[in-house]
C-alpha cells in the first residue's frame, strides 16, 4: 500500500485526540503521519502548542469528500471523534472503499454491529482491517483473554476478568453515553457481535449480563458490575468466535464473563449499585438535566490525574482439563485517556508497519492484530503476566 502518510489522527482537537498527538510525536518520530479534524484553526493551534512535526487535513465527518480526500492519502485511519455513530460512518465507508485500514476507541457495540453488517464481507475479501475500540474499551479484556489463553497451551472453558482501576472521565465519554440512551432488545444481545450460528446453547445460558458481590478468591477484594463489561464481553466473545472458525480455537463452548474489583465489600454494593442507578438516569428524560452538571466534548481529567491513574485486570483461566490459571494485565496512566490513548496509538502502528497481519474485515484487537500488537503492548510497558498463590 503505497501512500503518502502510514497514519493521519483523526480528531485531533478532541481530548483524547490531543493526547494521542502527543504520543506519536513523543514515540514514533520516524513515523510519517498528519492530524485531520473539522476546524482548521484548531488543528493549527494544537500543532503550534505541541509543537508537532506533521501535516494539517480539514475534513469533517459528514462530508464524505473531504473524508476520501485524507482517506486516500495514508495507510491508516486513527479515529478518536466520538460518538462514533454520529462522526464516523463516512470514515470507515470510505476506509472500506479505499482499502484503507482503521481503528479508534469507541465502546459503542451497537454501532461496531452495523459495520460488520455492513462492511465486514467487502473488508475481509479485500484485506482491509477494521478494527474498532482498541482503547480500554477494549484492549485490556480482549488482548488479556488473548494472552491469557495462549499460555495455558490447552483448550480453556472458560475466563473470568476483574477489572480495577484508577482515572477521570472526559466530556467526550459522556457525550457517548448519554447520546446512545436505552437501546433495543436485540442490540443489547451478550453476542451482539458474533458471527451467525457461532453460539450454543449452553454459551448462551452462561452469557448472560450480570454481576455477583462477593469474595474474589485468592484476594482481599469484592467482584461487582464491572463498569465496562457491556462493551467489553461482546468484543472478546466476536474474538473467541473469529478464531474458532479459523481452527484456532480458544476452547469448546468458551465462556467469558466480565467483573469489577472493589476493595471491599460495601465499596461493591455501593459501585454497582451506583452505576444501575446512573444507567437507569441515562435512559429516561432526566439525562437532559443532568447531562448540564457533566464535563462537556474537549474537557478532561487534569495531567496529575492521567499520570497518576492505572488499570489491573486479574484473569481467572479454567481449562477443559480442570486446572486453573491466573494471568493478569497491569498499566499505568489513566486508563480511560493516557493508557487509551497509549494502546490505540500502538494498534494504529501495528496496522501501519507489521508484515504479518493479513486478514481483512471488521475484526477485533485480538483477531485482528494479535500477537504483534500484544508485542508492542508489551514494549509500551503495559504489563502480561501469571500471577501464582501459594
């Protein structure tokens, strides 16, 4: 693929966006890649402010001419400019019809299922790769998964993560959820994003969303709702389906489910409870005025909060043949902006530079870009490792 560019950075200007500029201008200068985003006077400003070395692209996601225009002229699109259901479509239509690859953020599950209805076919017979919510949601739990099954060496049965973690919230993320609202029945399916005739029954039956609080075994902590497990599950299940088509099984029957961590048992209650009540708020008039008192698009936690922020996720492995495993995924940084920015910027690499990705589709980070990517995780300092108890 002969371009111009190996990444442009679409939303540049956006809190996350800047964040990633700062990435690529900090760990790949031997990159070649530009910032794209609606306003040029913005996109001058933040070039003049981080001092970056790149080239400036106005396109505005509605107008899909001036999306093919920076489309045509790189390797691969980086997007940040959620909602992505509102920003994007033209973005990844156009990536599908320039054999362009792609990747962003987004946890938006109902609109990654509209693009494999839509482009999955077109992608994956011409080598194009789609490959959606590579920032926290949902690198941690699909590369974790990933890893973690690979060092079991043996069909596994079943995974259980608990994710904790430490951060902020941006105006932009909450502009996401509250512009979503209450889905229907059928988006709201554990495996939404699988494809046909890829679950069981007895998958289906284990599938289902919901949360315990109680002791989490070998820990002082409690298991509660896992705050992005909605998102996270469908994307690491389209994995576990993707790969058994591709005879590369993660086991028969492969169930996965997705918990939080809490530091003790009230602190559970309270957070699951807590997030019940706040996506029952979101889903009813009462958003609009709450929605008044939240941080608005471009706003974010301060820098002492993305330095001082960190992820966990401890992976429970069950393999077919009864023994038990534990694996665990460790960053540093807020894992919402600093460490999503870290993890989607070394998706858009991979995408860029490796040699050994050649599958096409709308896939996930961990069918998609896997070992490569886990590779360069790894280098980024971001921390896969078995954790024994004695």
């Amino acid at each position: 693929m002969d371009r111009a560019y190996q990444i442009i950075l679409y939303g540049a200007t956006g809190f996350t966006g800047r964040l990633c500029a700062e990435y690529l201008r900090d760990n790949y200068p031997e990159i070649k890649w530009a910032i794209a985003g609606r306003n040029k006077k913005k996109l001058e400003n933040l070039k003049d402010l981080l001092r970056l070395n790149c080239e400036i692209f106005v396109a505005d996601g509605e107008d899909k001419d001036s999306i093919d225009h920076i489309v045509r002229k790189t390797k691969v699109i980086l997007s940040t400019a959620g909602p992505f259901a509102r920003y994007s479509n033209f973005i990844v239509k156009s990536c599908v019809e320039n054999k362009t690859h792609y990747t962003d953020i987004t946890g938006e599950n109902h609109w990654v299922k509209d693009l494999i209805d839509e482009h999955h076919n077109k992608a994956s017979e011409e080598g194009t790769r789609i490959i959606p919510s590579c920032g926290y949601d949902s690198i941690p739990s699909d590369m974790g998964v990933f890893y973690s099954v690979q060092q079991m060496g043996k069909p596994v049965k079943k995974v259980t993560v608990y994710h904790s973690g430490q951060g902020g919230v941006s105006g932009g993320t909450t502009e996401t959820m509250f512009t979503i609202g209450p889905l229907p029945k059928e988006k709201r399916d554990p495996f939404l994003l699988n494809p046909e005739n890829s679950v069981s029954e007895k998958q289906r039956k284990l599938s289902k969303d919901g949360f315990e609080i109680k002791r989490i075994q070998n820990t002082d902590s409690y298991s509660g709702i896992g705050l992005m497990s909605f998102a996270n599950t469908r994307v690491v299940r389209r994995s576990s389906a993707l790969y058994d088509a591709d005879q590369r099984s993660y086991g028969s029957d492969f169930i996965f489910k997705e918990l939080g961590s809490y530091p003790s048992k009230r602190s559970a209650r309270l957070a699951s409870f807590g997030l019940i009540f706040a996506f029952l708020v979101i889903s009813t008039p009462l958003r609009h005025i709450v929605r008044r008192f939240l941080p608005k698009p471009g706003e974010g936690p301060n820098k002492e909060t993305r330095e001082n922020g960190w992820f966990k996720g401890l992976f429970k492995v069950e393999a077919e043949d009864g023994e038990v495993k534990y694996f665990q995924i460790f960053g540093e940084g807020d894992p919402g902006y600093k460490a999503t920015a870290q993890m989607v910027c070394e998706s858009a690499v991979t995408l860029a530079i490796s040699d050994e990705l050649d599958t096409g589709g709308v896939l996930t980070s961990a069918y998609g870009l896997g070992n490569p990517l886990l590779e360069r995780l790894v280098k980024s300092g971001i921390k896969f490792e078995e954790v024994t108890y004695n």
